[in-house]
C-alpha cells in the first residue's frame, strides 16, 4: 500500500507540530518551507487537519498553527483510515474491469491486508511519532541548524 502525498504531507505537519514551541507556533508558509512541500498543498492539508479539529490556526500577529489534545493524542491509524478515504488497493470495476472480479480472491486478500497495516498503525500517536530520536531531529531542521544530541 502507497499513501497518498495528501496524507504524507498530513502527517508530517502533524509531527512539525508536535514539536513547536507554544509561544513561537509557526504559519502554514514556515512549516510548507520545512517540510519542503509546496505552500498551496500545505495549505489545503492544514485546512482538512484544523476541520478534523487536530490543529488550531490564528491568523494575524501572534497567530499561527498548534497542534490540539486530540492532534497530540490521534491514532495513526485512524487518521490515514481518514485521510485516505475509503476504497480498494486494487480498482477492480475501472474503465476497464476485471473479468476475474467475481471469483477473484486477491481483492478479499488485498483488503485484509490493508486492514492489518491500519491496524499496525492505530496504537501509535502523533506525540510517539516525535519521541527521540525524531523530536530532535525536527526541532533543529525548523531552526534551521540539525540537531544531532
């Protein structure tokens, strides 16, 4: 299973987030220079994460983005269930459909098997993802100088 760049973005954002200093939160415009993703994307991924009520976002002076209690505490696993959406690995009823797809046991294999990786990913946190040695790491690449201790 590949995730969408949606989602990639989604959860690094969150991570980036999981880190900053309250009293320093950065703009969608800093974290999209940090995460070297584009402003536009970073900007529609920001909007789902604070409609999903996973980050806050305060425009003006003193404003920016911070991560909520549930951002701190959301599954892993349900967030991607979220952000990917519904829908097989395979598209077996494409343009052009399968002529196995009613005898076919790939598709029933295939969606065990995508159950077991969200289901892989459902008891970590966005506050797991940043423990040492990553936290450290994404502290130091927002200041701009890597942070190796």
């Amino acid at each position: 299973m590949r995730l969408t760049r949606f989602t990639d973005v989604a959860l690094r954002v969150l991570m980036r987030l999981a880190v900053v200093e309250n009293d320093d939160p950065p703009t969608t415009r800093e974290v999209a220079a940090t995460m070297q993703v584009p402003y536009t994307h970073a900007a529609k991924v920001v909007a789902k994460l604070q409609h999903l009520g996973l980050i806050e976002a305060r425009r003006g002076r003193g404003g920016g983005l911070s991560l909520t209690g549930a951002g701190r505490s959301a599954s892993i696993g349900g967030l991607v269930r979220e952000l990917e959406g519904p829908g097989d690995v395979v598209d077996c009823e494409g343009a052009a459909p399968c002529p196995l797809r009613s005898a076919c046991r790939l598709r029933g294999a295939l969606r065990q098997a995508e159950e077991a990786f969200y289901a892989s990913l459902d008891p970590l946190t966005v506050t797991e993802l940043v423990a040492s040695p990553t936290g450290p790491l994404l502290i130091g690449i927002s200041s701009g100088r890597p942070d190796t201790g």
